[in-house]
C-alpha cells in the first residue's frame, strides 16, 4: 500500500506540504548530505514523529522519477481535492480561476503560483483532458499547491452556470476579443476562464462566458505563452481590487 502512495519531491513542495498540513507525510527521504534547508525539513519531520531515510542521489532520482529532486522526497497522501460546492461558497470578494483544458503540467503548475499569490479563492479543472495534479505540478508551483482548493469539474460549461448562478461574472481570457483587460471592469466577483495552451477556450465554454477580454500586444510573436497570459490577467484583477477597495496597490 505504501508504495502506491505519490510521492513529491523539491524543497518547496515537501516544505510546504507539511506546513499547509493537508497530506499525510508517511515518510521523508533525504540525500546523504542535506542543506541547512533540508536538516530543517528532516528535524521537523523527526518532530513529528515522520519517519526519515537517507537515499543516495541515484535512489531519490528513482524515487522521484526526475533528478529535479533537489536532496528531498516525501511519500505522502493523495492530493485532496475540493468539492465544486465549497468554491461556489467561497468569498465573493477573490476571484475563481477556471483552467479549461491545460495540458502541459508546466503551465498548470505556474497558474497555481500565480493564483496562490494573488489571492484567487479556487481553482477548477476539468476531470478530462487536463494535465493530471501530479508532483510535477506542485514543483512548478514552488509548492503553492499544497495551499490552493482545486476542484476538479466533469463540465466546465455546467461549472460556470453555477459560478453565474451565485453570482459571480464569467469572464474568458482570449486573445481575439476586442475589449482589453485594461478598459473592462474586472473589480467585481468573477471567475476567469483560461483556455488551452492550442486551441484556447473551447466553443460552448466560451459562449457561457459572459465577456471575453485580451492582453494588448505588439511584436511578431501571435501570443504569449497560456502561463504569462493568465499571470498578467491574474494581476490586472487584483490591481483593479485593490484601487476599488481603496487600499492601494501598484
């Protein structure tokens, strides 16, 4: 049993695993000579009563599946998912970020980052046709994952009714709409909506969103990579809450 439970690796995913306390740390594994950083994680492990095992590099590449494993591992729980419910819930005031149809673990991953700094209440992905929440994804992420509710939906296009049901603005990132991030009102309740890293936002998707805005752009290259999109809309939304809720901002 124990060896079909996943397993992160990177500092920041195992640091911030047991910080966010959502997973269980079955069992840490270490290089045979840590960092300052990683006798921390393996003396707070041992506080815990987490058992620690020392591997050679060759073992925790293994272990891991990459030689990204920067000297640490953890076997741990499942990621627990959240219920859609519980995001239809959540504060009006932090937008929802709905992925539609991610692929690459990369930009899953830095959309997370993203989210988690900005404040975004929820993430939700489709159960289909999306890169999987893997360890991977908690590396890119810095370990932000270990924080983020993630709610994976079987219909987008059904998820977003409800999100407008409870009262929240449906708004698509894509980079043939007309109207700019920087001249709609984004200081509302929303949920942005980001398309895939080819195709965008699907048809029906797109046609339950309630506006679609872009990222002025200029130079010879069609588009920005789905990560930086998302990450500078992410911004802009926050920026605009802020001058709303008069607390400053940038």
């Amino acid at each position: 049993m124990k060896s079909e439970l996943p397993v992160l690796y990177g500092i920041h995913p195992v640091e911030e695993a047991m910080a966010a306390g959502r997973r269980n740390i079955v069992t840490l594994y270490t290089t045979a000579r840590p960092s300052g950083r990683i006798r921390r994680i393996a003396d707070r492990a041992a506080a815990g009563r987490i058992p620690v095992e020392v591997l050679s590099a060759d073992r925790l590449k293994t272990l891991a599946g990459t030689p990204a494993h920067q000297g640490v591992c953890a076997r741990v729980s499942a990621f627990a998912f959240a219920d859609t419910d519980q995001l239809l819930a959540a504060d009006m005031a932090a937008p929802i970020l709905v992925l539609d149809g991610l692929v690459d673990p990369r930009n899953v991953g830095a959309l997370i980052r993203t989210a988690d700094c900005v404040g975004v209440s929820g993430i939700v992905l489709p159960k289909n046709r999306s890169a999987p929440v893997t360890a991977s994804v908690s590396m890119v992420s810095a370990g932000a994952l270990e924080h983020c509710r993630v709610a994976r939906a079987t219909n987008i296009s059904r998820t977003l009714s409800r999100l407008k049901d409870a009262g929240r603005w449906v708004v698509g990132l894509d980079p043939t709409a007309s109207q700019s991030i920087y001249s709609a009102d984004l200081s509302g309740p929303l949920a942005l909506v980001v398309g895939s890293e080819e195709k965008g936002i699907r048809p029906l998707v797109r046609k339950n969103c309630d506006f679609r805005v872009s990222i002025p752009q200029q130079g010879r290259v069609d588009s920005l990579n789905v990560s930086v999109a998302g990450a500078v809309a992410l911004y802009e939304i926050w920026r605009q809450r802020q001058a709303a809720a008069g607390t400053g901002g940038f």
